[in-house]
C-alpha cells in the first residue's frame, strides 16, 4: 500500500461517505465489515485481509495480518466471509485504498467492554472457537474472548460443540461471571431460552404424534429423539422398523411424558422421509 495521501478536496468522494470517513478516522472509531479476501504481498512475504465496510463503500480497506490479530495465524484464509471490527489507519484517497487494524479495534472494544458491562447484562457475541475436551465454547463479545461450558447452551443434551458451533456465527448470551484481576468472563445462552419441560405435559399428550431427530443413540440407555431444542426423550422403534441412525427424522408416539421429573418415552411408528423402513421385519 503506498504513503498517505492528503485528502485535497479534488479527490474527495462523495459526500456522505466522506463525513462518516473523515469521521471514522479522525475519531479512531470502530467500524464493521466483512473479509471478502485474503491475499498476499510478495515483495514482503505476508497475507493481508481485504475488508469491505459497511459504512464506506468504494474503498477497499486493507489488514495486514500484523494488524489483523496479535496471535499469528497460519493462514487468514479461515476468516474470509466473516465480520469483524476494525480501526482506520491510513487513507490512501488516490488508490481507493484504506489501511485498517482489527487488533486496536479489538483493544478499544475491550476497554469499553470492562468499564460499561457488568453480571447480568445481555450481549452479542460471535463464536470463536472450542476446546474439545473440557467442552467450552468460547465467543468474542466486544473483542474479549468469553467462555462458555456446554451444559450453559441450552436445556437439552449437546453431544458435540461442532455440531451446532461454527466460527463466526453471532450468539445471543448473558454474562454469569466477570473476573476483572484474572479478565476472565463467563457467559452463558441457557438463561434467556424458555424452559421447554414448562408445558410439555399439555402439548405432548399419550397417543399423540409428533416430528422428531433422533438426538443420541447410547449403548446403555437407547434412543433419544429431540422433539423441540431443550427436549429429548427415550424411545424404542415398532417392531417393523429397523433401528434408526442419528439425524434421522423420525415420526414419534407418545406414551409419557412427566415434567417434573423431566422426562418422556415414546415409540417411533415411522421414518416419513424412507429411513431405515422395512415392513418385512
């Protein structure tokens, strides 16, 4: 990217988009955009992600990878397609061309984050990754890295953090805790979901049918199928029916249902998408 340029009023671009980037830049302001590219400098052997802004169409704002986060990624390529914040840096008007830094933007989040939120507010983040073995989930809210432990992300089982966790995805959560010596803070999406045993007594009657997903098959307990998000309950297939697989679609009987010890047994009487179904068995 070549020097700054001076922004003569000759070279200006419209009008509005130079209020909200005059603005932008001499206030530091955090600006969002998505990452539509990722290149690379030969001369200097280093990636850089292009970035369109929201607010400021018709330039293309740059982020060397330097810029783009103080952990040194392999590569960038993983953040094409996502959102992020960033910070203008330098303006090159002649190119078109705006030279950004997400990690200042990223400090100027946090800084914020740590003097107006506190225990109970409810904020937006945006899935950064897992950790596998200790099941957390951890989210970027307002550039701090949040955690949050699987049993906080609904009422229901989760088996695997990368069945329903893809980076980038916004996540509405609340915050649980907020250590500011350690700046650590939990948070979790349970508390603002319905509970879904409150009334399931009087919407899932014996006898009737239902659609469901075969949640879980456990070589102890049997199978599980998830009715709404938050309720699973065991069930057996009809003698006709071979056993089904996980993620299959399922038509359900219900036979019980008892909310108060959270739990309901059915009988899966059909596959309506075909299945696994054999009306010789």
């Amino acid at each position: 990217m070549s020097s700054v340029v001076p922004l003569q009023k000759e070279n200006w671009p419209k009008r509005e988009v130079w209020e909200v980037l005059r603005h932008a830049w001499e206030e530091k302001e955090v600006m969002k955009g998505k990452v539509c590219s990722v290149q690379k400098q030969q001369e200097a052997d280093q990636e850089f992600a292009v970035i369109q802004l929201d607010q400021v169409q018709g330039f293309d704002a740059v982020c060397f990878a330097g810029d783009f986060d103080e952990h040194q990624f392999k590569s960038l390529a993983g953040f094409v397609g996502h959102d992020v914040d960033v910070v203008i840096q330098e303006v090159d008007v002649e190119q078109r061309r705006l030279r950004v830094s997400r990690v200042d933007a990223l400090k100027k989040l946090q800084s914020q984050f740590w003097e107006n939120q506190k225990t109970g507010d409810v904020v937006e983040g945006r899935i950064s990754g897992w950790n596998d073995n200790k099941q957390i989930l951890y989210l970027l809210v307002q550039g701090v890295t949040t955690y949050l432990h699987l049993r906080d992300w609904s009422y229901g089982y989760v088996p695997n953090v990368k069945d329903f966790a893809r980076l980038g995805n916004p996540v509405q959560v609340k915050i649980i805790e907020m250590n500011f010596e350690q700046k650590r803070v939990r948070v979790a999406r349970k508390p603002l979901l319905k509970d879904p045993w409150e009334n399931a007594e009087s919407y899932y009657k014996p006898d009737d049918l239902h659609l469901g997903l075969v949640s879980m098959i456990h070589p102890k307990h049997g199978i599980f199928v998830r009715l709404q998000e938050g309720l699973d309950i065991l069930c057996y297939p009809a003698k006709r029916l071979q056993k089904p697989t996980p993620g299959l679609v399922v038509t359900v009987k219900i036979t019980r249902m008892d909310s108060a010890q959270r739990k309901g047994r059915g009988i899966i009487v059909n596959y309506p998408h075909g299945g696994d179904f054999n009306e010789n068995r």
